[in-house]
C-alpha cells in the first residue's frame, strides 16, 4: 500500500477494540498507538476540518480504564513482536515505517476533557514501564483549551517524567480566523495563554493545520498575524521546539473545507522560519475528489 494511502487512514476502530488503535503517522514517521479518551465524538471545538464523523453515535459514552489498558497492553505487544504487521490493514506497511514510535492520547475530541485524564496517562506509563518500553514516547495531541485545570496540570507533570511530549494546536493568529476554523466559545487568548504557560514549563510542539476554506486559502495578513502569536509565545518564555505545518490529509467532514497544495505549505513553512526563526517542518495533504 502507498505510503500516502496508509498515512490517510486513522480508523479509531481496530479489531475488537473499543479504545485503541494503531495508526501510522506521517508526523512520527512510525507507528503510533492512538487512546482515544472521546468514544463519545465530545469535543469542546467544531473545527471545520475534523474528520470525525458527529452524525454517527460513539460507540459507548464512558472509557472503561481496565478495559482500555488491556487492549493498550495488547496492542504494544503485537507491535513490537510483529504481529501486528501480519493483520491486512498493516500487512503492507514497508519496513521503514514498522517502528513503534509512540503512545497518542488522541482520537474523537479534546483528551485532556476526560476526568480522570492524570489517571489514563499515569496507568498508561506504568504499562509502558512494565513492558520495558522506555524509550517509546507519550504524546498528547491537544487544542490546549484545558491546560489550566489542575487534573490536566497533573497529566501533563505525568507525561514530563515519562518520555512525553505536548502537541498543542494553534490554527489562526487572529480571532476572527480563529473562530471561523474552530467554532468554539473558547477565546483564542485562552489557548495561547494556556500554550506559553505550558511551554514555560516544557518544550512543546506546535501543530497548526492551514486548509482552503471555500476554495480560499489563508492570506498573508493572517499569516503574518499567526506568526506573531508565535513569536509572543517565545518572548514571553515558552519554548517551542517544533511548528508542524499542516494541511488537510483526510477527508473532512466539512466538504467546503480542501488542502493546500504542497507549494502553499512550503510557503508558510518558510514564513514561519523567515519571521519567528523557529523550527517548521511540512507535512502535505490529498486531494479529494469533488
């Protein structure tokens, strides 16, 4: 199967799983192990790029932490045996691509909304431990709405001492883009002040997703405004270590919404470089057909 195929399909559904899955990743160029703390398709924003379909009822409303471990246990030991690459969705995974990169807390909304999410994140390290997988990372893919919560201060202190890195969204430099692409209540003040105090406190990786919206991409005025958000970041103490620039490659379920082509993505990389001086690295998208 080709490679930007596989990179295209994030099923949150695996075998007889309800909980986790296994993916691979364009970003960690390997395998990663998604949890998905949202069965229930909740999420505190309604961006027009997702590709979770809210139409169709989740599967079940509560995580079942035992349940969720099991399956977590599970499928890191078919990763790491190989058995997992004998299964037909992975049996044609070539062998650059077979390494197990990392633990995800992800799936069909906001991870960091689930209650006991210091609980999720502190069992799922002792199950890495036990199964001797230090040197496998603990991401969090996160719109960083919640960070200012003291169970998900928690979590995040639980990741830092256990391999772990923050993928904070950041999608707009102004408000009114802001809430055009997230359609949240949520202020973008909020996010950003939530993302420089976390980053005061660790190196995080920002993961932004620029798309066409009504065949329209985002103007430079916007740009140029997305990329002083990031310096203020940075002068006020935050440590980014990564900006993923990101385009929309899966289908979404919004169909106004397409990728940028490669040659706009490359343009906001070196935008991004050029006026932050910041690392960004390029991570392209597929077309859709009409």
């Amino acid at each position: 199967m080709p490679a930007e195929i596989i990179h295209t399909r994030h099923d949150r559904i695996f075998a007889t799983n309800r909980f986790v899955y296994p993916v691979i990743s364009r970003r960690s160029g390997g395998l990663s192990i998604g949890v998905n703390l949202n069965p229930d398709k909740i999420c505190n924003f309604d961006c027009i790029y997702c590709q979770v379909d809210r139409t169709v009822q989740g599967l079940t409303r509560f995580v079942d932490l035992p349940a969720m471990l099991a399956e977590l246990e599970q499928t890191l030991e078919a990763a790491v045996s190989g058995r997992l690459f004998q299964h037909p969705d992975f049996s044609g995974v070539p062998s650059s691509l077979r390494r197990l990169n990392d633990i995800a807390f992800s799936g069909d909304g906001e991870p960091t909304s689930h209650r006991n999410f210091d609980q999720v994140v502190a069992a799922s390290a002792d199950l890495k431990r036990r199964l001797g997988l230090d040197g496998v990372k603990m991401i969090l893919i996160t719109n960083a709405s919640l960070f200012h919560r003291p169970h998900v201060q928690r979590g995040l202190e639980i990741l830092d001492a256990n391999q772990g890195e923050i993928w904070a969204k950041l999608d707009a430099g102004s408000e009114d883009y802001f809430r055009k692409v997230e359609r949240t209540p949520i202020k973008l003040a909020r996010i950003l002040e939530n993302i420089t105090q976390a980053a005061r406190e660790r190196p995080l990786v920002i993961q932004s997703l620029f798309m066409r919206i009504d065949g329209e991409s985002p103007d430079d005025a916007e740009l140029t405004a997305y990329c002083q958000r990031l310096r203020e970041i940075v002068v006020a103490g935050g440590r980014l270590k990564l900006v993923q620039i990101c385009t929309v490659a899966r289908r979404p379920a919004e169909a106004f919404v397409q990728p940028l082509k490669d040659a706009e993505v490359d343009r906001i990389v070196q935008m991004v470089r050029q006026l932050t001086e910041l690392n960004a690295a390029p991570y392209y998208g597929v077309e859709f057909a009409e």
